[in-house]
C-alpha cells in the first residue's frame, strides 16, 4: 500500500500564493505517476497537474502559466506551487499517486482564496 499526506493549504488572499506538499510512504516502487486534483463546492474533482517518473508534466488549461508541479525523489515529496490564485480556485486539493494496480489518495487540504 501507499500513504499519501498533503500539507500546506489555507486561506490567501486573490493574487498571493501556496505551496502544496504530498509525501509517500509505503510500496513506493509501485507509484506511476503522481497528481495534484481538486473538489470545489459543487464540482466534479477534476485534474489539476500531474507528473510521471520521467518527470513529464500535465497541467489542465485552467491553471497553465500559474501553477507548477515538481517532485523531489529524495523525499518521496511531490509540490505543487500554485501563483496568481484566484477566488475559482478555491477546493479541497487532493494528492493521488497512479498505481500498478489501483490509485492512491491523500486526506484533502482545504484551500480558500478570497476575493
């Protein structure tokens, strides 16, 4: 199995900026790929970034140019750098590590942005 811990959301005004963090734990040799995805109020979880062994990365349209996902493999720590947030960005933002059998997620971190 692996264990998936976030970090890092809170409440920051429109403009400013949050560094997300996911650290693994566990079967690490089993992980794929890893991901950032987010649950607003009312709204399907959708895919926010991810990134893949080869360190290949996906950014959906709506965060390209503001958000950035990087990893570093000596601490089993996948980051998301997330700059010019805006008020629609506002959900609970998810970890999720892609299995050879199966996905993995975190607990949630609540991020706010206020207008």
């Amino acid at each position: 199995q692996v264990q998936l811990v976030e970090s890092g959301g809170g409440l920051v005004q429109a403009g400013g900026s949050l560094r997300l963090s996911c650290t693994a734990s566990g079967r690490l040799f089993s992980i794929n790929a890893m991901g950032w995805y987010r649950q607003g109020p009312g709204k399907q979880r959708e895919l926010v970034a991810d990134i893949t062994k080869g360190d290949s990365t996906n950014y959906a349209d709506s965060v390209k140019g503001r958000f950035t996902i990087s990893r570093d493999n000596a601490k089993n720590t996948v980051y998301l750098q997330m700059n010019s947030l805006k008020p629609e960005d506002t959900a609970v933002y998810y970890c999720a590590a892609d299995l050879t059998l199966g996905r993995a997620w975190g607990q949630g971190t609540q991020v706010t942005v206020s207008s």
